[in-house]
C-alpha cells in the first residue's frame, strides 16, 4: 500500500477524485416535468420559457391527440425530452368507435 501524501486526497479507488470524475457518465442535469398525469405544469412551462402551442406541436410530433394522454413528459438540460404516455388512455383511445 502506498503512502498518502498530505494534501493529495484519493478517490475510492485509490486514484484522484478528479480520475475518479473521468470514469462517471455525463450527467444530463436535473429534468423539468412538464406533465403529469395528463396534466400540464404551467409553473415549469415558464421555467423551460415554452407554451402551450410548443407543447401541442411537441405531442403531434409523438402522435399524441390530447394532453391527458401522458403520464409523464420531461425535458432535461441538454433538450433531451422524454415522454410515456398513459397506458389506460391508449386503451380508451383505441377501443373508441370510428
């Protein structure tokens, strides 16, 4: 075991936090829900600086019809969005008569 050298702190493996940071995966940074549970959080719309007709082109781009369709809709620091549509509406949506 080597010594450790005042002033030099190590990681967990022995190598320095900053060689320890290297090995970790970029971090996407916190996301902002936007909705949940087909409901639209207009507090983090104004926080993301985006509206409502973003948000209605955003959901046509996903072939989704109507807000209440999504169970959980993110976008993260980097623009990166996530969506997951709400399950027991799909269902509603596809057993409906044409």
């Amino acid at each position: 075991m080597s010594p450790l050298t005042p002033g030099k702190p190590t990681g967990s493996t022995g190598t320095s936090p900053k060689e320890d940071m290297a090995l970790t995966a970029a971090s996407r940074g916190l996301p902002h829900s936007f909705i949940v549970d087909g409901q639209l959080i207009e507090p983090s719309l104004r926080h993301l600086n985006k509206d409502h007709q973003w948000v209605n082109e955003l959901l046509k781009q996903h072939g989704v019809n109507q807000i209440r369709d999504i169970a959980l809709a993110q976008i993260d620091q980097n623009g990166k969005l996530y969506i997951e549509k709400n399950p027991s509406r799909e269902s509603d949506t596809s057993s409906t008569p044409h």
